[in-house]
C-alpha cells in the first residue's frame, strides 16, 4: 500500500513540502503558527477556505463583553485583542483567543443581532477551525490520543459511519459528542485524521485563488502544512510499527527540544 506522503505526492503536492526536508524546528511548530495567524489578522481581513475571518470581530466581541451584566467569554481582555509588542509573542494569549468559547461568543452576539457581528460567521468558523487544529495537535492523555483503532469493531462499518457524520455536519466537536465517540476511540481518531487532511485541502484551496490575501503569510502557511504533513506521516508511521495510541503534545516543540537536550547531555556524560 501507497503511503500518505506517496499518495499525495501523486495527487500533486510539491516533493519539498512532503519530504519535511526542512529542519526539525521548522517542522513541528503548530502552538508557534497560532502567534502567526493572530498577528497577521490583526492588520487585514482575510481568506480562510470559503470564509472571511476579520480581527474586528474580536474587537467588537471584547466591547460587547465589557459591557453586559452576564458574560459569555469571561476570560476574554484586552490583552487578547490588542496585544502589546512582547504579548504578541505569548503562545497562551493566541490559544485563548482561537478558543471554542470565543468562537461560541461570537455566535451568540450575532444570533442576537449585535449590531457589528452580522457578518461574523466566517470569523467564527475560522476560531472553531484553530481550536480544533490545536486540540487534534496537542493531545496529551490517553483518551485524547489518536489511536489506530479496536480490533472488536469492523473497520468498514465505521469508516462508513464515519463519512456519514462528517458529510451531515462538518463539525468535528459535533462528531465527537456521538454516543458511538464514547465507546469506539478509533472514530473519533478517524475524525482526527480526516480532520487534518480537511485542513490541507483548506490550505491548498485558499492558496490557488488567484490575488486573494491569505489569512498568514506565505512561508507561515508551508511551515503549517509541513507541520500537518509531519504529523500524519508519522502517526501513520508509528501505527505501522505497532504503537497503539499517540498522544500529539509529544511532538511539538518544547518536549523534542526536551528530548534532544537530555540526549545531548546524556552523550556528554558518556563522554566524560
């Protein structure tokens, strides 16, 4: 069988960013990315697949929430909005703003017709998109972790659910709230994986608009679908080598920068 990276390369995909030749800091650096994309919306509107997203949303949306009695994005300050030079570069602050809750708040202001959230929908499906990239990128328990899959439970039968949830609703949290997520782990990994081949062709079908602003810069957007081809090379990798459960958080920076400094002082020790 053809592996992911063949299969893609046959369907068109330059040998430069299947490869993952560049190095291994510029590989896996999603939690980075997210810094990335906050600092390119906050000057433009921009593309994202077939949606709008638009900085002043979150604006709007911070406003809004300064001045209502009940909150619907509690954690939500100004901080996330209107950064300083340094804050820019915090990780934490460009999660919290690409969150669920931020993304239901801009919901909830445009079902009841805030004036400014009209239009927010792209903007909305854009945060819900990032959330979920960074959940299915930073899975750090068993039970969120991508597995290959239970032997009690016919593959094509759930490959065939499967496709039926993802064709309804397009929605991975919707997915994953099924009863059958609570009792089969490899649907839910399924949805993972299709998930990140979704947020390719996404990708891919921003980029060949012709004249259209991206919602990050070029380099920004090959360093993120390297990213994403690295880690579906090597779930699909570690499966063939008999791994029964990956947890994604092991593959970002930090914990390799980890890895390869205790190695290094490992060597020395030998050294000496």
């Amino acid at each position: 069988a053809q592996s992911l990276a063949d299969r893609l390369s046959h369907a068109g995909f330059p040998a430069q960013l299947l490869s993952g030749a560049q190095d291994q800091e510029q590989r896996l650096k999603a939690l980075v990315q997210l810094k990335a994309f906050r600092c390119r919306i906050l000057v433009s509107t921009d593309l994202v697949g077939e949606y709008q997203a638009n900085f002043q949303h979150y604006e709007r949306l911070f406003e809004a929430e300064k001045k209502a009695a009940i909150k619907v994005v509690p954690k939500l300050t100004e901080h996330h909005v209107k950064p300083q030079k340094l804050q820019t570069m915090n990780v934490r602050l460009a999660t919290q703003l690409f969150s669920r809750s931020v993304s239901i708040g801009l919901k909830v202001y445009r079902q009841m017709m805030v004036p400014g959230f009209a239009d927010s929908f792209g903007t909305e499906q854009f945060t819900m998109l990032l959330n979920d990239l960074f959940d299915i990128l930073n899975s750090k328990v068993p039970a969120a972790g991508i597995r290959k899959g239970s032997p009690k439970i016919k593959v094509p039968e759930l490959f065939y659910v499967a496709f039926l949830l993802w064709g309804k609703n397009r929605d991975l949290k919707l997915c994953t709230h099924s009863p059958i997520f609570s009792k089969h782990c490899f649907l839910f990994s399924f949805i993972c994986f299709q998930f990140l081949d979704d947020f390719l062709a996404m990708l891919n079908e921003t980029e060949s608009i012709p004249n259209v602003k991206l919602f990050a810069s070029r380099q920004t957007i090959e360093s993120l679908r390297v990213t994403l081809m690295s880690v579906l090379s090597l779930v699909e990798f570690l499966f063939n080598q008999g791994v029964s459960y990956i947890l994604t958080a092991s593959l970002n920076q930090d914990p390799l920068e980890l890895l390869s400094s205790n190695f290094f002082l490992c060597s020395d020790s030998l050294g000496s």
